[in-house]
C-alpha cells in the first residue's frame, strides 16, 4: 500500500457513493428528480485526467527514498516543540468554548457558522486563539508530523515522538466534535493516514500492532461522533441520518454532469472566487466576512450555478476558468511539486508531498478548501528558503 494507491482508493469509493446514492434515489430526494439521461461521460473522464495530472508526483514516492538532513533537524524540533505549545494553549481555549456552547446541539453550531454568527468569548485574545490558531496548526503541523515520523521510522526516541504525535492529533480531532465539524474530521484522518501509510514499512512489527488498535479505536469513535452530528443535522429532514452521510460522499459526481456541466450559463469569475482572500482587499464588493454561507450565495448568484455543493476537483476549476484552463493550472501545479520532490530532501519533502496529497484528497469534493492555493505555495516557498538558504543562519541562531 503506497500514498498514490490510498488516493485510487479514495477515489474508488467516492465514484462507487455517487453511482448508489444516484441509483437509490438518495441523491434526488435532496437534488431533485434527475434521470441518467443527465450525466454525461465526457466530465468525468476529464476529472480523471485531472487527477491523473495532480497525482503524478506521488507516483512511487515512498519513505525509504528520503535522506535524511541532519543539519536541520534542530530547527524541525523547534517547530515541533512550538506546535506542541500552540496546541496546548489551543486545548486549553478549545474546552472552555465547549463549556460556553454546552447548551447549543450540533445543528444549531453548524448553522450558525454559516452565517457568521459563532458565540465568541467576547474576550479579543481568547476569541482569536480559537478562530485563529487552528489555522497556524493546519501550517505548521505537517512539520511537526513528518519530523517525529521520519524519527519514529529510525526508531529515535520513540516514545517521545508517539507523545507529540498524539499530543499534537488528540486537539485536532477534539475540535472537529466540538464544532460538529464532521467534514473536518474526515479531512484530519486522511492527514494522519498519509503519514502512516508513508513510513508503516519502515516501523516494527510491535509498532504495526500498536498502530493497529489505537488506529481502530479512533475509527470508532469518529464514527460515533459523526453519527452523532449528523443525526442532529438531519433532525428535522426527509433523509435518514444514514442516508445524509452517504449523499455527502456521493453527491460530488452526479453534481458534477447535472449541476455544472449541463448548466445552460456560467459566469465563470477567472480566479476571484478561488483567490477570494486577496481580491476582496482591491474590491469592495467582494468583501463578504459574514460567514461561509453568506459567501457561498454571493458567489451562487454571481456564477448563476449552486457554489455550495460538491463540485469534484475538475468541476470546482471548471466552475472557475472554464473548459481548458482548469489542466495549465493543475499542470503548473504538478510540476512545482515534481520539482520540489527532486530538489528538497527529509522533512521538506514529506512536507512537499503531503501539500499534493492534500490536493489530491480534497479535490474528491473541491479544488480549494479552508485554505487557497496562495497559502499553500507560501507556506512551500518559505520551507523552501529555509532548506535552501537558511541553514548557515538559523543553526547559527540556535547555538
């Protein structure tokens, strides 16, 4: 089992929930009646080229091609001590919010997160721990995951690395339960199923084991908890709660034929959508801070197609540069991380290659989430000053 077979597997079962939830008629009790007349072969071929392009530079990318870069190592450590830090303050934060919305079920939170109207502490610094710091984690914990995993595969201070690797996925996985963040949750287990699949043939057979049942155990009560949210979600709907679990996995596939590539009109916005964070500083017009779904009906109205549903990876681009565009881009993007996957080496490249994962794996849904394109490749481009030419500085620094 490699990184790139995980992403056909992916890929596989999305594919499969969409044909079932079209063929039960799970999809259309939310979408409306729609016939296979509807969905047309010609998008989802074009997806699977897509896929084919922004997945290549994983192709035959294992760990025991990684050499190691011991002169950075001490800086790696830092970084994993200041995740460490951040996420215990983060927990900290984290468990008294979840006092404050005690009273508020899982539906409630998730509709007002939509809107814009989350309950705050009402406290500047607190409030901004909470909005904020998840979102330097998201930055920064690639680092510190790849870090103590490249260290756990030399069988360095085991016990040290497992503890910051827990201590740093234990908060992550607490506050997608307690902002019933259920899609969250699927994302934060396929970040940690990259790392583990990546080294699993270089740790132990105890190791594997151990791996085995606190994987398992995790799985379980991830489960629980998703159930638990969406059976809030789905309290008052024609939809069983099982039923709305599998249309969230399956609806990307038939949205992408009927809701975009049969859509009489698009007006396509070339880059304001997906770049959103950096156009609304030079138009005000786009400036839209009211909430995700606010956001989401503006850009609705504004492309005349339905932003807020799933869209696939070739539907989301397709949705914003049109036809032909949407392959320069992901080919652009396949060659920086081809480039990076020769040039950089240990830590950097794990962290390289996680970043195209990470494309690969929300591109089942969307092109951009939580994050833009413009975050991504900053956060590759200092990394890569760093390795490139920081080395003399920095371990001058630490001394």
């Amino acid at each position: 089992m490699t990184v790139y077979s995980i992403i056909f597997l992916y890929q596989t079962f999305i594919s499969f929930m969409g044909l079932y939830t079209f063929e039960t008629g799970i999809y259309q009790k939310t979408f409306g009646r729609h016939t296979e007349a509807e969905l047309s072969l010609a998008p989802y071929l074009l997806n699977f080229v897509c896929f084919l392009i922004i997945s290549h530079p994983l192709k035959d990318f294992e760990a025991e091609q990684l050499q190691p870069n011991k002169e950075q190592e001490k800086v790696y450590s830092l970084i994993s001590t200041f995740v460490c830090i951040i996420t215990v303050v983060y927990s900290i934060v984290l468990y008294l919010y979840s006092n404050l919305i005690g009273g508020l079920s899982y539906a409630d939170q998730y509709n007002m997160a939509r809107v814009g109207e989350m309950t705050t502490f009402g406290n500047p610094i607190l409030d901004f721990i909470l909005n904020r710091f998840y979102q330097i984690l998201l930055l920064l914990i690639p680092f510190a995951f790849a870090y103590n995993f490249i260290r756990l595969s030399r069988r360095e201070n085991v016990k040290k690395s497992t503890i910051i690797i827990l201590l740093i996925f234990l908060p992550q996985f607490l506050s997608c339960v307690v902002m019933a963040a259920r899609g969250r949750m699927f994302f934060l287990f396929t970040q940690i199923v990259f790392f583990i699949v990546l080294f699993y043939p270089l740790f132990n057979i105890k190791f594997k084991r151990n791996i085995k049942r606190i994987g398992m155990m995790f799985i379980v009560i991830a489960c629980f908890y998703s159930y638990l949210i969406s059976s809030s979600r789905f309290e008052n709907s024609n939809q069983s709660t099982i039923h709305g679990i599998a249309r969230y996995f399956g609806e990307p596939y038939p949205n992408l034929s009927i809701s975009y590539w049969n859509a009489s009109e698009i007006n396509h916005p070339y880059g304001l959508r997906q770049f959103y964070g950096i156009c609304k500083y030079f138009n005000d017009d786009l400036r839209i801070d009211k909430g995700l779904g606010i956001r989401q009906d503006y850009w609705s109205y504004r492309t005349k197609v339905p932003i807020q549903n799933f869209k696939t990876l070739y539907g989301d681009l397709y949705v914003e540069f049109g036809h032909f565009i949407p392959f320069l881009v992901l080919g652009l993007t396949a060659c920086i991380y081809v480039y990076l996957r020769r040039r950089v080496r240990g830590v950097m490249k794990v962290v390289a290659m996680y970043f195209c994962y990470k494309i690969c794996v929300m591109g089942l849904f969307d092109y951009v989430a939580e994050f833009g394109v413009i975050e991504i490749i900053l956060v590759l481009l200092v990394s890569f000053a760093i390795d490139k030419f920081g080395q003399r500085h920095i371990q001058k620094a630490i001394r």
